[in-house]
C-alpha cells in the first residue's frame, strides 16, 4: 500500500515523536541533551517554525510543532535530525543510521486539545518512571511552561498565553492544568493518531481537514480538553 503524504496544514500544531533506530538510546549522556537542543535551536532560527512543548527521553523525543508550511517543517525536521546524527557519530567514532526512518506526527486541533497534547508530551518522563514529579526533568518544556523559567525553544502559543495577562500567572496557571492528568482513553488516542499519521480532534475538525486535504481522515470519539474554558478561570 502506498504510503499516504503527511498531513500539514499552515500554522496548525503538530504532534511529532522521532525514535532512535530499534529504539536504541541516542540521549545517552547529559551532553547528548545539550547537543540535541542546540540543534533543535539552530533548526528553529532557520525555519519558520514554532516550538509550544517538547521533551527529550533517551531514545525518542516529543514536539509540538507549528510550522508555516509543509516546506517549512520538513527543512527543520532534515537539519535537526543530520546535525544531531553528525554529532553523536563522530563523538562515538561510528558511522550509519541512527532515526528510526521517518518521524511520526499527527495534526492537532488546537482549540479543543493544545492542553492535552502538553501533558501527554511533559508527563513523559513520569510516565516512563523516570522521575517522580515533572518538575524533577529538565529535559522539558515544564520548567518553562508550569515554572516560568525562560527556554529559548519555546514559542509561546496564543492559548497559553491567553491563559493570563503576566508571564507568572501565565505558569501558575498551566501548573494547575496540567496536574490534572490525561485520561488512558486520551493518551491511547494521542499515540494511535500520531503513529498512524492521523488528525486528533473533534468530528467538526476532521471534517474541515477532509476537505482541505480532499480525502477522508480517521475519525475517533476524543476526550476533550477537560472544558478548556475553565483552565482559563481556575488561578484567578
């Protein structure tokens, strides 16, 4: 069967997760950390692009990415990924692949799920068992989005910021939120529409996609944003 193009559409979030090849580590070291962030630094003031959150594991990363074009996404994806395989084969003096093919991604219906799409991706490490608490990971965008401390990646989307008028009650804001966990229903969801290069969002977003895309997205029954209109009013 005959693989189905990516679906990108201008200025809408992506979700994207890129493996290491078998799922081997390729963020073994606290270097590998810093190194793979330069080079999501230098990709991003290349292309228009705009990183909302992200977290880095030790043998795939989280991104939610919205680019300005397809052309876009795909120069910042390209540069990433070669300069970081340059770099961690020349420092462990090897030579092939180190992705695992092409990266996964699914588009997001950022009215309705741009929260939700935040905790699936920053709760990762938690997940994983790797740490405790969310605040206890650096290698996120949790310390700039719950904590407001300042991460150069982070482009602050218009939903965050219409959560408060200052960048503190910005972050207290979504660290109340996003303490409020996915459902498993939710985070099922999330996982099957990025792997299967999918839409998450409502029936009415689909729709709208289908027809931007002249052909038919899978739809699923989604949990909701957990009313996002009350995230907006929960740290007056």
């Amino acid at each position: 069967m005959a693989r189905l193009p990516r679906i990108v559409i201008p200025h809408q979030p992506l979700h994207i997760i890129h493996r290491g090849n078998n799922r081997q580590d390729i963020f073994e070291s606290e270097d590998d950390m810093v190194r793979i962030k330069a080079d999501i630094a230098q990709a991003l003031s290349k292309f228009n692009c705009q990183l909302h959150a992200y977290v880095i594991m030790t043998n795939h990363l989280h991104l939610l990415l919205t680019p300005s074009d397809k052309q876009q996404l795909s120069g910042f994806m390209q540069t990433m990924a070669n300069r970081y395989v340059r770099y961690f084969n020349a420092s462990r003096q090897r030579t092939g692949t180190l992705w695992e093919g092409r990266y996964k991604s699914c588009l997001v219906d950022s009215e309705h799920y741009l929260f939700t799409l935040y905790r699936y991706i920053e709760m990762n490490p938690v997940k994983a068992q790797m740490v405790k608490e969310m605040a206890d990971y650096p290698w996120s965008s949790y310390p700039h989005n719950a904590l407001g401390k300042k991460d150069i990646l982070i482009s602050e989307h218009e939903l965050y910021k219409a959560l408060a008028n200052t960048p503190e009650r910005r972050a207290q804001q979504y660290l109340n939120m996003v303490n409020l966990p996915n459902t498993p229903t939710q985070e099922q969801q999330i996982t099957n529409a990025t792997m299967n290069g999918d839409v998450y969002g409502t029936e009415g977003f689909h729709k709208k996609i289908s027809q931007l895309i002249s052909r038919p997205t899978k739809r699923t029954k989604h949990g909701g944003d957990r009313k996002s209109k009350e995230y907006k009013n929960q740290a007056d």
